[in-house]
C-alpha cells in the first residue's frame, strides 16, 4: 500500500509520497488437519510476504511544453510492469497539448489498456477486481493561480460508488473546485491521514485546512508532515507497516517540478 498527498496552494503544488514497496501471498484456502480436506476460507488472509524501499510513487512527467505530477497508489505493478515504467510509457507516447483534460483521457485510457492486456480481454467488468489510484496535478495554461488537482481510480471487475456497483472502470474521486483552485487530497493508506484531520478530540485543536492562506513551503511541510505521521503511526501500531520511509516530498509551479528525499 502507500500514501501519497497533494495539495495547491496560491504559490503552487506541493506533494509527498512514502516509498515502501510491500508485496502480499492472498491465501484464500486451507486444508483440514488430519483428513486433508481443502476448504475455502470465508475471509481471505493476506500475508506479508516481504518489502524494499524506494519505489518511484511521485514523479514528474512532461506532456507537451508543460511539466505534471503523479502520485501513485495500491497494486504496484501491472503486466509485470511497474506503476512508474507504465506512466512513463504513456509519456513517451502522449501527442497531444498540454490540456489538463487531454492528459486525464490519455493517462486513464491507457491504464485501462494495460489492465485489458494483463487479464486477456477487452470486457473489463467481467475481470476479477484489480484498482489503481493515481493523482495527476498540473496547472491551466501554464498560469500558477490555476493549479489543478484530480485524484482516480482506474479498476477492473467492480468498484463501489455512493453505495452502488460500478463497471465503468474509472471514478474521478476528487478534483480542485475550477471557481477557487486551492485544496488537497490524499490517496492510499488514506485513514490515517483522515484520522488526524478529523479528529473529535475537542482538547486538541483542529488541523488547518485554510490552503488559500498557505505559502508553497508551509504547503510542502502540511505534506510532509501527514505522510510522516502515518509511516509513524504504522511503525509503532500493531500491524505489518506497508508504508515506510525514506518519503518523497515534492513542488510544481508552472517552472518546473522539484522533489527531494527526507529520510
């Protein structure tokens, strides 16, 4: 799993991700001690199977004359490619503008080829559930007080939304309001960071949310800080950690993209 935010502010974007690549054995059977007889569990147990660091969940991309960000989570590969290799694939084949819109259709449109050749068919609901997240952040001709920020779900099989099944293969989860531009969104690991946001605790003070009144560095430290505390929190929980450091934390203005690691 990962976590990954972003989040537009006057003076540009700023973005972070975990780079723990966790790989799981689903068991989903088990067999009867004494007779041998194979049954099949109610719950499926997902088992940690062993995991490295740095995997490429954040990263720069340039269609056209204009540089975007992506931040990826869930499965980390696909067609026994990873989620970085693919997007830098569709980068290369990208012959479009720079248009917000254009890149969003190419980006998911091609996620959902690389699921229609990995399960062998065309009908992607009739394919068992297979879901990948992804942010894409840019700006509105190359203006840095019209940052853009949308966060997907591309999915094979079924897909919950607002309480129904849905087949179409991609959900647009959240996008930055086109009247005011500044806000946030995560993706993953996201109940952690919904913990901390959320929190009842009236003792405790809430955490801003003002994003219209934040510098870019007060931006990238909120970033920095939300991914820190769920690779934290994991650390000491009672669970197998699948976020880790070392974190990436980046910015985009229309300039350019800037990403350092913070161990």
């Amino acid at each position: 799993m990962s976590i990954a935010i972003a989040i537009a502010v006057p003076d540009g974007i700023a973005l972070a991700a975990d780079t723990q690549t966790t790989w799981q054995q689903t068991i989903t059977k088990a067999k009867e001690k004494g007779t041998g007889k194979e049954f099949e569990l109610e719950q499926p147990i997902v088992k940690p199977m062993g995991w490295s660091r740095m995997a490429r969940k954040l990263f720069s991309l340039q269609f056209a004359d204009d540089k975007f960000a992506v931040c990826t989570a869930g499965a980390t590969s696909l067609n026994r490619k990873t989620m970085y290799s693919i997007f830098k694939s569709l980068e290369h084949s990208y012959s479009g503008n720079a248009s917000i819109g254009e890149v969003r259709e190419h980006l998911v449109g091609g996620l959902m080829n690389e699921l229609k050749q990995h399960h062998g068919i065309e009908d992607l609901s009739t394919a068992p559930t297979l879901t990948y997240d992804f942010i894409l952040a840019g700006f509105e001709d190359h203006d840095v007080s019209k940052p853009v920020i949308e966060s997907h779900l591309v999915f094979s099989g079924k897909a919950i939304r607002d309480g129904q099944e849905d087949t179409s293969g991609h959900i647009l989860r959240w996008a930055t309001d086109p009247t005011s531009h500044y806000g946030g969104c995560w993706i993953g690991r996201t109940e952690f960071v919904t913990h901390i946001v959320n929190h009842s605790n009236s003792a405790l003070p809430p955490i801003a949310g003002q994003f219209h009144l934040m510098t870019l560095t007060d931006a990238v430290d909120y970033t920095k800080f939300l991914v820190e505390f769920t690779c934290n929190f994991q650390r000491f929980a009672v669970m197998v950690p699948d976020c880790g450091r070392p974190i990436i934390s980046a910015t985009l203005t229309p300039e350019g993209y800037n990403e350092q690691v913070v161990e």
